[in-house]
C-alpha cells in the first residue's frame, strides 16, 4: 500500500514538474524570440532610417540643382541681345563662364540657328572647332527648335566631347530663345559640364560622405564624383531630374558600418523581460474574457439570425453536396404547407414536387448538383405543390453555400411565391385589353360618322350617273339609234364603276381595321404601317380640309413591334393633329408623318438600329397646364372625346421598349414622335 501510494504521489509530483518546466520553456522561447525580433527590429529601424535621411538628401541636392539651372536661364534671359550690343553681350557671357565653372560655353545663334558669336570657359580648353554645331541633326538645334515651338527653354540630350588620351567630359547644352513681344531675334545656347554640375552645385559637406553620379534612366553612368568608402554596407538612393527635353537620374551611393547590435541587445534584455513578466498574467485573464465575450457574441449572433431567418418572407434552403435538404425556414414551410420535420425527413421524397413533374425535377437537381447553376442575380421559374394539392409558380435564386474555412459544403436557394405577382399580372392584362378594346371603339364611332359623310360623295355620283344614262337611253328607241349613245353610255358606267370601288376602299379599310385582332409581334415594313392607316386618316383629312403628306426616309429596316396597336397609335396621334387644325384661320391645314432612322450611333453599330416615327401639325399647339395631364386616363380637351387616345398610345410605345414624347413645332403646332426598334427587344 505504501509503495503504491509512494508511487502514485511520485508520479504525481513527476508530472506536476514537467507541467511547470514545460511553462517555463516555453516562457523562455517567448522571451528569447522576443529578443531576437526587436534586435532585428532595431536593426531594420536603422537601415530604413539611413535610407530615408539619404531618400530626403538626394532629393535636396536635385532641387538645389534644379534651382541653379531655373536661376541660369533667368540670367540668359535678362542678358543683352547680341544682335543689338555685341560687347555687352561678351562682356555678360564672359563674366557667366568665370563665376560658373560648370559652364564650358556660351554661343549667340541667329533666328536660322547658324552660330555668330560664342564665349568659352576660362578654366578649361575644349576643342569646340571638332563640333558640327551647325548641322540640322544635332542635339542643340533640336533643342532650339523645341524651345522656339513652346517659347521656353530647352535641354538638349548629354554628350561625350573627348579631349584625348583617352579622357574626355560629359556636357549637356540649354537653349534659350530671346524674344521681345513676337519677335525671335535668336537665341542662347549654354555648355553645362555635368561632372562640375556635381562638384558646384551640391553641398560640399554632402559631396564628402557620398559618391554622386549622372545616370541615364537605363542605369548608364554619365559623370561620377567618388569618395573614399568609410563602411561595408552601400546605400543608393535616386531622383529623377526631369528637365524639359532632357532625363536625368542623380544616383547617390553611401558607405556605412553595420548597425551596433550590442546597444540594442541591451535595450531589447530590459523591454523583453518586463514585458514576459507582465505577459504571463495579462494573457489568461484577456483570453477568459475573449473567450467569455465571443460565447456572448455567438450567441447574440445565433438569437438575431434565428430573428431574422424567421420574418422573412422569402423561403430558404439548403442542401448538402449529397442533394439532401438540411436547412428550411419557416417562410419556406408557410409556402409549400409542409413542416420542417416533414422536409428534412429522410425517408421521405422530397414532398412538395408535383409527381408529375419530379422525374424533370430530379433530372434538374443532378445538373445543379454537378455545379452548372444560372447566375446567382438571374434565377430560373418552376413550380411547387402545397400539401393540400395545390400547384403553385416559384422563383427559385441558387448560390453555391461556403463555409468560414472557404469550402463547398452544398447549395443555399432562396424561394419567391408568384402567386399573387401572377395574379396581378394577369388583372393588368385584362385591364389594359379593356382599355384597348374600349379606344378601338371610340374610334370605330367616330369613323362611323366619317363613312356617312364620305359614302354620301360617291353614291350621289352612282346616282347622277345612273339618271343620267336612263335619259341618254329613250324609251322604244330603234336598235340602230341606241348606237350613238354607246359611247355615252359606257363611259357613264365606268364612273359609276369607278365610284362604286370608291366606296368600296373606304369600307374595307374600315372594315380591315375593326376585325383585325391583337398579334404576336412581328417584323414589319414602315411602309405597311403607313398603308394600312392613311386610307383612314386622309378619310378624315378631307372632311377637314387637311392635306396629308407621307415621307418615308430611304433604306428605313423593318420594325419588330405589333402591327395592329402601332397602326393604332399612328391613327390616334393623326386624329389628333387633325383635330388640332380644326378652328378658323388655321393656316397651313398640313398633317406630315415622317419615318426614318434614329440616331442611335452605338446600337446602330452594333446591328440594333431604332426607327422614328414622327406626326407633326401646325395647329394651335398645347400649353403648359394642357401637358401635364396629357397622358392621364380621361383626361380630354375635346367636347366628345373619351381621354383614352394619347394614354393608350403611351402604354403601346412604353411596351415595345421606348417613349412617347412631343414637343413644340416651329412657328406652331406640335410634334409627337416615338421609335421602335429594329430587333426583338421583349
């Protein structure tokens, strides 16, 4: 017994210890990872901090340089004229090379770029002589030609002019133009040496610890100025000096000792240490109550998804890899009358298909399983079965379901009950065939009364000529007499014949338009359009006295639209203008209806070209007050109008997928136009 209890408290104790040094260990490792990351830490702060002192000093020295060559080009500008006192302007370019020495020369050319007068620099001895300075292909008279152009100076690309024995200097040129008001009497081409450049215009105290350099943007050295190397460690920074015409990079390379570890190591011994000391305590008391608060959160955020999932109308489920339902909520329960249980019972079909319809939907299910889903925004239609039997339509929306690691774990699809959209859909429709069916009989009415007026022409001639051949023909005439008559009284018949067609076009036109019923919408000429109406409206025309007149643009491609309800609208709009030239002193009476292509660039390019159709009248126009209900259902300015003409043309030209708008003609009257397009476009 003792020994097994020595045993047990031994192997207690064991345990106990390596629990304790294994938190010890594992302290240590914080700690001396802690260590060596801000050790490394420092060193990289003083790296980044050495780069960027010399970032902020390369970009210095190119403004001071920048400033320099701003104040050269000044001073050129501010120089005398060569061409109105030559000593003054050597004087002047002499006393500019001796002050600078990173100029080498400064020349005088004339507005045609040829060179009269030149200065050179004091402190070197160039060979100028071995220069073409004068050909149209030099960098300088490129330079020139440029700075004439934009007015201002120029820089000209940098060369190498060699001075033999193998050495040689690297120079850039400026050209100045000099002008007083238009006039160009020449101009200013300076020499600058790019390595004086280096030694004259950067800070001595800068040149000393850096090695600084011309590069070309491709890295090509052009002048360097070198410092003995005080260090194992390069730095480079670089700036870019953009001049106008020219490029230039000024590379700056410095030497520096490694970063002093032994410092930082100290520094790093102290902070490391208090912060493990502190660590081990704060860290369990944040984690119990990180750990407190997220249970808090989950749950929070399970009691407002829960809230949520169950006011929405919309139904939700989801399915696993496997096809199996997992998840419905009660919306989608409510829809199809099912309970949860009754959905996510496994032995079970799936309830809520039509058996006739579930091997199509089982079909249907594969290929969604496979991953070949519509787009998430388009969704598709099917149709459900409520448990009492009843055969419902569904919008159905499909997205693939992800979890919080990022994987495909199965489908989420979200349900909408059409029911009612399809009902209202359907009253809509009813309704606006109601209203169709209603213009169509105003109209028919009204081109009643306009038969009575136009047969009465036509059947009065029928009639005058029928009297008229009796009286030609006398009663108990010889055979031999009726002779002279018959040409009198054939060409009686033949108006009488001519009159009866008469009155007959105008019924079947009548006719035509009264029995023809609402079609599929089809591809149809202008020409058509216009045949089938202007019967009809020059009808009308007549009684009124309003000339009528067609133009249909050359090349106009057929419309898709239904024929019947756009012969409708052009009728109503026709009627209307007409109706709108009917007061006294109207003048011109002069309907137009015009087709051709719209405007419509970018669809006409892409083969989906609108056609317009416009109905212009020089009647009496419509106010302001008139417009704002002019599309209103029974709204009308007419005596015996019903108000149902302009708001059934809208809704027509709204269908096909454009507007009805008018506006203002000029000197009087208005113009209703819409466009119909050329494709199917429903």
């Amino acid at each position: 017994m003792l020994m097994t209890a020595w045993a047990r408290w031994t192997a207690r104790r064991w345990h106990y210890s390596w629990r304790r040094w294994s938190l010890w260990l594992l302290l240590m490792l914080l700690v001396a990872g802690m260590l060596v990351m801000q050790v490394w830490l420092a060193g990289r702060y003083e790296v980044s901090e050495v780069q960027q002192r010399l970032d902020r000093e390369a970009a210095d020295a190119v403004a001071d340089i920048r400033t320099t060559f701003n104040s050269n080009v000044n001073r050129l500008r501010t120089m005398p004229r060569y061409d109105s006192d030559v000593m003054a302007w050597q004087l002047t370019a002499a006393d500019m090379l001796r002050n600078h020495r990173d100029l080498a020369h400064i020349e005088w050319r004339n507005p045609q770029m040829q060179i009269e007068a030149s200065e050179e620099s004091p402190y070197l001895n160039l060979q100028w002589s071995s220069i073409d300075r004068t050909g149209v292909n030099t960098e300088s008279n490129t330079a020139c030609m440029r700075a004439q152009r934009s007015g201002s100076a120029s820089y000209a690309g940098s060369y190498f002019l060699s001075q033999g024995n193998g050495t040689g200097l690297e120079l850039l040129e400026l050209c100045t133009p000099v002008q007083s008001g238009e006039r160009l009497h020449g101009f200013v081409v300076v020499t600058y040496i790019l390595q004086n450049v280096l030694t004259d215009l950067v800070n001595e105290n800068f040149r000393r610890n850096h090695e600084l350099s011309f590069t070309e943007p491709d890295g090509t050295r052009l002048a360097i100025v070198s410092t003995p190397r005080r260090g194992t460690r390069v730095f480079t920074a670089t700036q870019l000096l953009d001049l106008p015409g020219a490029t230039l990079m000024l590379r700056i390379d410095s030497w520096h000792a490694a970063p002093n570890v032994f410092p930082n190591v100290l520094t790093a011994l102290v902070t490391g240490m208090s912060i493990a000391l502190v660590t081990v305590l704060v860290v369990l008391v944040r984690d119990n109550r990180k750990r407190l608060k997220a249970e808090r959160d989950l749950g929070d955020a399970l009691a407002f998804r829960k809230a949520m999932e169950d006011s929405l109308v919309t139904g939700l489920r989801a399915r696993d890899l496997q096809g199996k339902t997992t998840y419905v909520n009660p919306a989608f329960c409510e829809m199809v009358g099912f309970t949860a249980e009754e959905i996510l019972d496994p032995s079970r079909s799936t309830p809520y298909w039509p058996p006739e319809l579930a091997p199509e939907y089982a079909r249907r299910q594969r290929i969604r399983l496979s991953g070949q889903l519509p787009p998430a925004r388009e969704g598709y239609e099917s149709t459900f079965m409520r448990k009492d039997g009843v055969r419902f339509p569904v919008l159905i929306f499909e997205a693939p379901l992800i979890n919080a690691a990022g994987l495909h774990t199965g489908w989420m699809s979200a349900f909408v009950d059409m029911s009612e959209q399809r009902r209202v859909e359907e009253l809509s429709r009813a309704s606006q065939e109601r209203l169709q069916a209603t213009a169509r009989l105003a109209t028919v009415g009204e081109m009643a009364s306009l038969l009575s007026h136009e047969l009465n022409q036509p059947l009065a001639a029928i009639s005058s000529y029928a009297t008229g051949t009796l009286n030609l023909l006398p009663e108990n005439a010889p055979a031999d007499e009726l002779q002279a008559y018959l040409p009198d009284v054939r060409m009686a018949v033949q108006r009488m014949a001519f009159q009866a067609e008469r009155a007959g076009r105008v019924i079947k036109s009548v006719h035509d338009f009264v029995r023809r019923r609402g079609q599929a919408r089809e591809l149809v000429p202008p020409q058509e359009l216009l045949d089938a109406v202007l019967p009809l409206v020059r009808l009308q025309g007549r009684k009124l006295q309003v000339e009528v007149v067609a133009v249909l643009a050359p090349d106009v491609p057929a419309v898709y639209c239904d024929r019947t309800m756009v012969e409708q609208v052009l009728l109503n709009l026709s009627r209307n203008g007409m109706q709108a030239m009917d007061s006294p002193g109207c003048e011109p009476r002069l309907l137009r209806m015009d087709v051709r292509l719209a405007n419509a660039q970018g669809d006409a390019a892409a083969g989906r070209a609108w056609v317009e159709f416009a109905v212009t009248d020089w009647g009496v126009g419509i106010s302001g007050e008139v417009a704002q209900q002019l599309y209103t259902p029974f709204f009308t300015t007419k005596d015996e109008g019903m108000g149902l003409g302009l708001s059934l043309c809208r809704t027509v030209v709204e269908q096909h997928g454009s507007h009805l708008v008018h506006h203002d003609n000029s000197p009087q009257g208005t113009i209703f136009s819409f466009t119909l397009p050329t494709w199917r476009n429903d």
